[in-house]
C-alpha cells in the first residue's frame, strides 16, 4: 500500500510601511508639567472655594498643574475640624472637575519670615486626619511638596523648632500617601542629609522605597548664586550634580522669586536654559516672580522653557507591518524636555478599526519614566485583528481608573497631526490594511 503525502502551503501576505513625523514647535498642555498657577485657601486672605472658571481659563492657556497651598493657622494648637477637611476634598474634587492635578502643600503661615507654626505633635496628628483625603485623590495630586514647617511651610524659621524632626515629618507624610506618590523638599542638603549623599540610580528609581519618592521644589530658582539658600555655599557644585541625577527619577518644581542686583548675573536666557536642563525642571510658577519671567519673554527664551518644561515626547520613526492577521509596531521616540515623567503612567498601542470604530488596546511592556531626557528610546508591540482597515495609534493615559478614559490627562505627544484630542491617543503611520 502506497501512501501518498499531500503539502498545503499557506502563503502568508506581509505588506510593511515607515513613517517619519514633523517635530511640533507648539505650546500645549500636558499632564504633571509645564507651567502652573499658584492658589491658596487662607482664612484670611483667601477663604473662597478654588475657582473653577480660573482653571479652565489656565487649562485653556495651556497649563495642566496647580500649586494648591492650605493654610492651617485656625489649627495650630488644635485637631483639623470637618470644615477644613471637607475644603480640602472639596478643592481636589474641583481639581479633577477641570482635567489639572495639583502640587500640594500644607502650611500654617503665609509669611512674613517668623509667623508661627506648629508643634510636632500636632503636626503629625494634621498628618494621620489629611491620610483619608490625600489617599482618596492622590490620582490628581501630582505631587505634594512637604510644608507644615516654618515660614510658608518652607522648612526654615520654624517657631516650634521642627528642623530636627524633619525626617519624622517627611516619613509621615510618605506613609499618608500611597506608594506611587512623591513628596518634595525645600533644599538639596535635606535629601542627602536624610538618605545618604549618592543621588538615585536607574536601579534604584521607582521602587516605592523613601529615597526613590523623595523630589524637590526650590522656591527662590537662580535669585542669587546660592538661589537665596536653597545650595548651601561651600557645598553648591556637588548639591547641584545630585540634583542633576537624583531628578531623572523624581519631580523638581519651584519659583522664581528675585529681580534684584544679586540676581542679575543668573536670570538671563542663557543661565537659565542651562539650569532648567542641568536641573532637570518639570514645573515653574507661572506667577512669580514677573520681572524674571518678563525678562524670558524679552529676550526670547519662554517659549523653549514652554516647551521644555518636564517631559516633551515626540515619534522620531515609526515601522507598522501587517502579517496575515497581526500588526507589528515598532516606534521610536525621542524626549526633548529638560525632565521626565514621574508617575507610573501605561503605555498602550492602540488598533482602531475604520469601519467600527472599536479600538483594541495592547499593553507595552516598557515603562515611559525611563524614556530619559534628551535620549531616543524604542519599543515594540503586536497584535492579532479581524480583516479591516486600522488606524494605528500610542496612548499613555493616566494610571488612575477614575481618569484613563479622559484625554485631557493623557499625553500628546510634539509631531505634527498625530493628535486625536476624543481619545487621547497619537496616531503613527498609515492606515492598517488587514486582508
């Protein structure tokens, strides 16, 4: 008996194309950068609710960060009452209303240097009632910077001499919230002071221990050769260079806050430039100080600190393949900002069929905090699809639940057209075609 052997073979059709993309120069909002607008609650001088026209207004204008400041002075010597519990859930909620996140801080002054605040007993029994609150909308607190000591909560001229029990505080305040969210210190020596003088490393960043979560804010940015205290003198070079590696991985926000004569040498474009990349800056008050912000507009260097401030991903090159019935990405992006990203954030390739409108979503395996500064970096993804024509797209939305399907929390991405501000997602290449 004879057996004869019959081979079927399947010709598989595999069609390849390559986009290039066009760098966008334009000046958009993005999540957890950029300039922001400063607010206060102060029984005093500012007890209305945040207000929400002035978000949008400041959303509109291409911010997405506000720097919220609660005032505690009604509670320095007493327990946080559900008055101020509930204004504080009541501004973040009006945060989230408007698509922003907010930088936060707890104080129990607004100035003058001397203003009284708090014992340490207080201030951690503050801590232990804010945990609930901060717990519950840490998906838009960008980051909190650490406040309740001294003058506007900025960690010097303590009255209840707090300084010594700084790391008690900070470790409190890590605790109360969860374990993606940053705290940020005043100054430099801080940090090292409390976690050893080696700045993070790539190893090290983002694996939820004290140090990988600890960022900074330097309030008074190039005001002197010192920024008014922030570096301590005889130690200004090396305090520099951690920041310069320590904030590849954490958040480093601020101000500028003087125009004077010991200023002038530090302020103009092109120290500033420098700095802000050297530093790796992710937000600025757009508010303070004007004369210096007035000078980067005369001399011409806003719009790249625009531009530049924390994260600005572009597409470089894209490949898309069609392999019977799977589609192969591979795409390639740059990071021209002077940061990065600093909360855990997917990242998603996206197949939306034409004729439906159904987007199918595949998880990258690949963490965009590591996408660094001013370095290209890669990554691949694939995935099976009925026959149809596909647009082909990347997303990184929030991690939140409450606001992944919100595009205003999602990053855009600096090319020309790849923008799809209905989803939230940046297309790359051409259509798809699945046979």
């Amino acid at each position: 008996m004879m057996v004869r052997l019959v081979w079927y073979v399947t010709v598989v059709q595999i069609v390849a194309c390559a986009a290039t993309y066009t760098t966008s120069n334009e000046d958009f909002a993005n999540p957890e950068r950029g300039f922001l607008i400063g607010t206060s609650y102060d029984p005093v001088t500012h007890p209305a609710p945040l207000d929400a026209a002035r978000l949008r207004r400041a959303r509109a204008n291409g911010m997405s960060l506000v720097r919220m400041s609660w005032n505690l002075m009604e509670y320095r010597g007493r327990r946080l009452d559900p008055a101020i519990l509930d204004r504080v859930r009541m501004d973040l909620a009006t945060v989230r209303e408007c698509g922003m996140k907010a930088i936060g801080r707890f104080e129990y002054n607004s100035g003058p240097l001397g203003e009284p605040d708090a014992p340490l007993d207080i201030v951690l029994q503050h801590i232990d009632q804010l945990r609930p609150i901060l717990r519950e909308n840490s998906d838009v607190l960008a980051f909190l910077e650490a406040g309740f000591i001294g003058s506007w909560g900025e960690w010097h001229h303590s009255t209840n001499d707090l300084m010594p029990h700084g790391r008690e505080i900070l470790m409190k305040l890590l605790a109360a919230l969860p374990q993606d969210r940053i705290v940020a210190l005043r100054d430099p020596w801080l940090k090292m002071e409390y976690f050893g003088r080696e700045p993070l490393t790539a190893n090290e960043a983002f694996t939820g221990t004290a140090k990988a979560r600890v960022g900074a804010h330097d309030d008074c940015f190039l005001a002197s050769r010192t920024d008014m205290g922030t570096y301590t003198l005889r130690d200004i070079d090396a305090q520099k260079a951690f920041y310069h590696q320590d904030n590849l991985f954490v958040p480093q926000g601020g101000e500028t806050c003087n125009f004077a004569e010991d200023a002038q040498p530090f302020i103009g474009c092109d120290n500033a430039l420098r700095q802000l990349a050297y530093q790796r800056f992710n937000s600025l008050n757009s508010l303070y100080q004007q004369d210096v912000l007035g000078l980067w507009e005369k001399d011409g260097c806003m719009p790249e600190i625009r531009r530049r401030l924390g994260y600005r991903f572009r597409f470089v090159e894209s490949a898309t393949e069609v392999k019977g019935r799977e589609i192969n990405v591979r795409v390639t992006v740059q990071n021209d900002g002077f940061g990065n990203l600093y909360n855990p954030r997917p990242l998603f390739v996206v197949f939306r069929e034409r004729a439906t409108g159904k987007m199918q979503r595949v998880s990258v395996d690949t963490d965009p905090r590591r996408w660094m500064p001013g370095e290209r970096s890669s990554f691949e993804a694939k995935g099976a699809v009925g026959a149809g024509e596909y647009d082909v797209m990347v997303q990184l939305p929030d991690a939140s639940e409450r606001l992944a399907d919100r595009a205003e929390y999602a990053v855009r991405f600096a090319n020309v057209g790849v923008w799809d501000e209905k989803t939230g997602t940046n297309r790359i290449g051409d259509v798809a075609r699945v046979k």
